[in-house]
C-alpha cells in the first residue's frame, strides 16, 4: 500500500462536478453503500461535505485490488484514485450536487476497518437515544447531525463577527471560581494543593462581567460555557454556551437595539430571513395577564380574558366566592372546540386539574344550542354576558378556570399552549420575537418564609421603585402579605423571547455597593456572610463602578430553535442524559484512591439499609 501522503484527497466528496470531467482525482472518505450491479461494483463514498459515486469495473480492474474492495463493508474508511467521467444519461441523480458525476475508480485502498455498527448510519434512526449517545461518534456521523454542528459554527461565527464590528471586546473569564450562589447547585471542584478548599465552575461569568465594566473595558462579550448541577429536560443541559454580553454607560433600550441588530443580522445571514425590528414590548404583569406565561408563544392567538366583574354577583359560588375573596376569573376560547365531546372536555378537565386547578368549567357554542354543566347556576344573562365578553362565536368552546390570579394565568396559559398545539394553531413558517420586561425583583417562598430574586441578585430595580427597598426595611407587614413593600418591587431585567422559548434574559446591574448590600440582606444574606461570598465585587463596587447592562443569550437554545432541533442534545456534538451521564465515555466515574488521597478527600460509605 502507498504512503498516505500519495493517497491524500484532492477532493472532497461533495466537490466534484460535471466540469471536473476527465480529472485524475484522489478521493477518501466513509463507505455509506456498496451494490453489484450489472457486473459493475458500485460504491458510494461520504464525507462531511458531501457524497460521491465510484465505479469499479471488475474485468478493467487490478484483481489483487478488486478482492479487497469486494471485501469492503459499511464506514471502511477509503482512499480511491480514479478519472472522474459523466454518468450514463437517465442515471443523473439530481437530488445530489455531485449527481451527474461518478469517479472510474483506478486504484483502491482501505485505511481503516469498521466494526458492524450498532445501528445503521443513516439520516432517519430508529436507534434508542441510549445507544446512540453511547456511540456518539457513529451518531454525529449522519447527515442531519452533521448539518446541526455546521449551523451551530456557522452562527456563533455570525454571533462573533458582529459583535466584534459593534466594538465589544471578546474577553475570556475564568472557569474555577470561588462558589456563589446564583440560584443553581455548583458544581466544586476540590484543590490539590489546599486541601478542605474548593473551585466551583461558573453558572455564569455574571460578577466577572461585571467587574470587567469597572476595569473600564465598557464593551465586552464572550461565547461562554456555563455549568450547572440542576435538574435536566429537552432545553437544559449540565453543561450549556451562552452569549454573552456587557456594555457600561448605557440603559436597557441600548441593549435592546444592540440584540435586535445581531437577531435581525443571523437570521438573514444563516436562515436569509427578515426579521422586522424593533421587538414588540411587554411588561411581565401584561404577558400573565394576556398569555398567563413569562415567555408567550404570539405565533396564534387565544388570549386570556378576564371574567371576574361578569361573575362577582352571580348565584354560582365557585365565582362569586372566589372573586370576593381577591380572586380572579378567567377564560380562553377555542376556535372549533364548540363540537367537543365529552370525552374531549374530561381530557381538558384532568389536564387542568394536573396544572393545580380544582376544575374546569366551560360552556360549548354547538350549533344546536350552548351547552354546560355550570348553565344552571349562572342563568341565562350571565352566560351571555360571558359569551358576548369572551367573543365566542357559534362553534367554539369557553373554558374557564377560578383561582388566585397569577395561578390562573399560569394554568390557562399551559391549556393555551396545549390546545395550540394539540390543533396545530401555530404558524410554523412565522418568527415571533419580544421582549418581556418589569419583572417582579424578588419572589416569596411560602415554604420557607423568605424572599429570593426571580432573576438575578445583581438585578437593579426600577428607578420608580427603588423607596420600596427601603420601606420593606421598616414595614410590618409579613413577607406573605401581597402589599409589602418588596412584592411590589419590579427589576429592571428583561428576557427576549421567540416562538414561546425564553432566549436571552438580562437586566440593569446594580453599581453601588450599599443598595447591592441591602438586596443581599433582603435575600437572607447577612453583612457577614455576604462580605465571605460576594466580598470580590461588593468591593470593586466601591471603586467607581459605571451604570451598566448586559444580557445573556442561550447559543445552545437558538441554534436548536433556527435548526429546527426538538432538544438542545440534537446541537450539541457531545451531550449528557437527563442523569448528567456521558454515555460514550462513562463520566462521571469513580477516581483512583492516589488521586483521593492527593486531594485530601474520603468517600463517604453509603449507609446499607437494615
């Protein structure tokens, strides 16, 4: 066999064309099929960028050659010598860009053997997601695999470039820090060399960023891995990228243009999509309110609608109880859903129920008549004032639920999303982007009696609310009240959404030490305890600290969101199970006991059940 350096490609497997017959080529690549027909050995041969048809003649061919090629199986690795010449007329395949080409292969040689893969390379699998993140390597070999990982480089390098043209600087920060709490468990890492002490790995460069504004660097971003030990699902990986971003001596609207520029710039450089900007704006209290979700999908419509005043008097006291003791009344309207049956409306009943609803009332508009359990508890009037609000027409169906107010946002905004999805109301070809700002700064914790941030510790509040920092110091209303002072509180934090996915969340950094102080006391983070976890930043808060903003934008997220990716797993070339588990490579794994003993550590024995 020649030295590979003889046998070296001169072209891809996706590059040869009609205009390139007659060449003397080297090709290498993958065997992704082999057939005999007609006494000729057809193979075809694939790389990353593409595949290519060779021809062995066998009565033309080196015989010690041809039995090795006759002994060639699926993911040989090969390198081939040949003349590229046209393909018959009526065998041009013209689904391929290299179809109207084969390569008379000359010269054979195999590289590489292949095992019998576990489950064919193909580009629609029926592998268990199991065997195929054990044998990632096979996995990303198909095709759609490989085109997910192309646009994933392809829009962090648009991501990047952009940035860069805007004037931020990319500045790497570190990934062993000291453990802080941002809402998440760390992931700690123990030091060899100061034994009982540990690194944690960054949730995110959050303080770091924000120290870099008061080094004075005013724009900065950074494609940043951030790591998390939190339960996983479809959009959450232990491990994630996001992009992000810093920029000082500017407010929100400067961080939304900036954001809207670089969406607008990707999509038409990746998708050649325009996306119209400025983003539509909602406060968080009007999305709960119209959508009953912090990140509503506007692709279909199906708002949420307020039936509390139509009910507050009427004989059904499941309503009038409810709305009487601070409670609200909404509903949704089902286009189509006035011909559901009744095994359809306990479907919808038992899903309410599962979201935490104590029922489900509803009325159907059917052609021959309305139709409701609740009918004779409301009267005739009622119902028609809750038709005419609701604007349901003949055909359509009300659903209602009666609770607290934000809890029956929350279940009718599920249901919304359900029915959209169960009647396929939503318009797959439309890009739906906004933002969604003013969310509540602190929330309150009924198990453990304690206020803790909805976003971000370094969140600042609003301008207009920034008294009710300090009047919760000296309220005396409990924490469960909804009128203290700091319930009523609003950050100035803002998350960008599309199509129903929150894709970037970010906010106005607090930039003096004494109100970042009086947030860590209102999060049960004393003067003490502060100084020993936040001492780094609270201090370069004392130094000249600049207004600044910045945001975070999931690239993992936006990559599955643009490919079309139903989990964030499918953009990312080596992801874990819902367990944190690598399966191709067994981590995490048990260490050495020299390594152990190294890092001053002793497994703990699990206690045996008696």
């Amino acid at each position: 066999m020649k030295a590979f350096s003889e046998l070296k490609r001169t072209h891809t497997c996706g590059e040869l064309r009609p205009s390139d017959i007659g060449k003397k080529v080297r090709l290498n690549g993958w065997v992704n099929s082999q057939r005999n027909l007609g006494g000729l050995l057809f193979i075809d041969l694939r790389d990353r960028y593409g595949l290519s048809q060779v021809v062995i003649n066998p009565e033309t061919f080196d015989p010690t050659m041809l039995a090795v090629a006759q002994r060639t199986r699926s993911e040989f690795v090969l390198a081939v010598v040949g003349t590229v010449m046209a393909r018959p007329e009526g065998t041009v395949n013209e689904k391929l860009d290299t179809g109207g080409i084969d390569v008379n292969v000359e010269e054979f040689y195999i590289l590489s053997e292949s095992k019998t893969p576990p489950f064919e390379i193909e580009d629609e699998t029926t592998a268990r997601d199991v065997l195929r993140l054990e044998y990632r390597y096979l996995d990303l070999r198909r095709r759609p695999l490989q085109e997910r990982i192309r646009a994933r480089h392809d829009i962090t390098l648009a991501v990047r470039n952009y940035l860069a043209g805007q004037g931020l600087y990319e500045i790497e920060t570190p990934l062993m820090i000291r453990s802080t709490p941002e809402g998440a468990r760390d992931y700690v890492v123990p030091s060899r060399v100061s034994h009982g002490k540990f690194y944690a790995l960054p949730q995110s460069p959050q303080l770091f960023k924000q120290i870099l504004m008061v080094a004075g660097f005013d724009k900065y971003f950074q494609i940043a891995r951030c790591l998390r030990d939190e339960d996983l699902r479809a959009d959450r990986q232990p491990e994630h990228t996001q992009i992000d971003l810093e920029m000082s001596f500017v407010t929100p609207d400067d961080v939304f243009t900036l954001v809207e520029d670089l969406m607008a710039d990707v999509f038409k450089k990746i998708l050649n999509v325009e996306i119209t900007t400025p983003f539509p704006r909602f406060t968080y209290e009007e999305v709960m309110n119209r959508w009953g979700i912090d990140k509503p999908d506007l692709r279909f419509g199906m708002e949420i609608v307020d039936l509390s005043d139509v009910v507050a008097d009427c004989e059904f006291k499941v309503f009038a109880d409810n709305v009487k003791g601070g409670g609200v009344v909404k509903g949704i309207v089902l286009k189509g859903g006035g011909t559901y049956s009744r095994k359809q409306v306990d479907e919808m009943t038992t899903r309410a129920r599962d979201l935490g609803a104590g029922g489900l009332a509803y009325i159907l508009r059917a052609e021959g008549g309305d139709k409701s359990p609740i009918l004779k508890f409301i009267g005739e009037d009622v119902k028609d004032q809750l038709i005419e609000r609701a604007a349901v027409k003949v055909g359509d169906a009300l659903f209602i639920i009666a609770d607290a107010r934000l809890k029956t946002e929350e279940i009718l905004g599920q249901l919304r999303l359900h029915l959209g999805r169960q009647h396929d109301l939503i318009d797959k070809s439309q890009w739906s982007f906004l933002w969604v700002n003013e969310f509540p700064l602190f929330e309150f914790d009924e198990e453990s009696k304690r206020f803790s941030a909805m976003h971000n510790i370094v969140s600042h509040p609003l301008e207009a609310d920034l008294p009710l920092i300090d009047e919760g110091f000296g309220s005396d209303l409990p924490g469960t009240d909804l009128n203290h002072p700091w319930r009523r509180a609003r950050a100035n934090q803002y998350d960008l959404v599309i199509n129903g996915w929150e894709i970037a969340s970010g906010g106005q950094r607090i930039n003096r030490r004494e109100l970042q102080q009086k947030i860590l006391n209102i999060l049960g983070i004393d003067d003490a305890r502060a100084e020993r976890m936040f001492g780094f930043l609270l201090r370069a808060l004392e130094y000249g600290a600049p207004p600044h903003a910045g945001i975070a934008a999931g690239l993992d997220r936006l990559v599955a969101l643009m490919t079309g990716s139903e989990s964030i797993r499918d953009v990312i070339a080596f992801p874990k199970t819902a367990n944190a588990m690598s399966l191709m490579d067994g981590s995490p794994a048990k260490i050495d006991p020299e390594q152990l003993e190294e890092l001053g550590l002793m497994i703990k024995p699990e206690e045996k059940e008696s």
